[in-house]
C-alpha cells in the first residue's frame, strides 16, 4: 500500500514570514536549522515554494533587465516565463534529489533525498537574487558554499565526500547539458534538412 503525504503550508504570513528566517538561516550556514528542516516533514511544502519562486525570478529577472544578443534585445513572454518557472522547478528538484543519491549511494550519505530536498528547497530562496541577474554570479556562487555546508551537516560527509559529491553531480549536469544540446542540435539539423 503506498503512503500519501500531504503538503503542509503557513496559512498566513506571520507563518511564511518564519519559514522565510529558516531559509535565511540556512542560507547563512546555521547547521542546527539546516538538521531542523531536514527532520520536519511539514517543511517540504514551503522547499517547492522557494524552488518555484526562485525558478520564477530567474524568468522575472529577464524580463525586468533583458538580454541583448548582437544588437537584439531579448525579453521574454509571459508563456516564455510560465514554461522556464516550471522547467527550471523541475530540473531544480531532479538536480537537488541526484545530489543527494551521489551523496547517499557513493560517499555513504546519511540522509534520505527528502530530507535534503527540504533542505535545498529552503536554501533555494537565493534565487530571488536573480530578479537582478548581475547578481546571478554571487547567488551562484554562494550557493557552492551553502551546498557543500549542507552535504556536511544534513548528509554527515566529511570535507572529502562534501567536494567528490559536488564533483560528481557537476559532471553528471555537464553530461546531461551536452545530450541535451547534441539532441537539441540534432533536431534543428534534421528540422532544417526538410526546409
């Protein structure tokens, strides 16, 4: 018989207001959070909140500051921001769940996939600094950090395992990058040879 599992959300915004101090702990390495939101199941609703604001912003930050290619500017639609927000959410929480098996399965994590789901889903607040997307590189960056301290406290790796895991789950994204891209390729070439 399979379990059901309910998704748990503040009903007001005193509540979200704490959720968003746990995620601003996390963010700012406090361990004892971290371990707290990874043993509270209630908090998985608020983690895909901040994974789909996070993703949304990315799409909302194109558009308030957009792009310019060769002389071209590009600001995306509203179908455009809708489709990357849910994309970039997926991908997000596909990423964050082979992190935790590279970690769990290679390194001998102790954590389960949803405990650092949640985790990585509250920490996944730094992306609301992608409204701006100069600020991109520095929620970027700083989320290596905010990754390795998690492997470290929610997973118990040791320094080694924090960084092969990282590694690993960097090479894996690279490798899934470049399939997509050869196949997305492949396609236009193939598109292209009909025309």
């Amino acid at each position: 018989m399979t379990e059901h599992h309910t998704m748990h959300y503040p009903n007001n915004a005193d509540g979200w207001k704490k959720e968003i101090t746990k995620a601003w702990d996390i963010i700012r390495l406090d361990e004892k959070q971290m371990q707290s939101v990874a043993a509270d199941e209630k908090s998985m609703g608020p983690a895909i909140a901040f994974i789909v604001l996070g993703s949304l912003c990315v799409g909302l930050g194109n558009y308030i500051f957009p792009q310019e290619f060769f002389g071209v500017m590009y600001r995306p639609g509203v179908a455009t921001i809708i489709s990357s927000t849910i994309f970039g959410a997926i991908f997000r929480v596909v990423g964050i769940a082979v992190v935790s098996l590279i970690a769990q399965h290679v390194f001998k994590g102790k954590a389960q996939v949803a405990e650092f789901l949640r985790v990585a889903g509250y920490a996944a607040i730094l992306s609301v600094l992608s409204l701006v997307p100069m600020l991109t590189i520095v929620a970027g960056l700083w989320s290596l950090v905010v990754a390795f301290n998690m492997l470290k406290s929610v997973h118990k790796l040791d320094t080694g395992g924090a960084i092969g895991t990282m590694v690993l789950a960097m090479v894996a994204g690279l490798i899934v990058a470049f399939a997509f891209s050869f196949l997305f390729v492949g396609a236009m070439g193939s598109y292209m040879m009909y025309y």
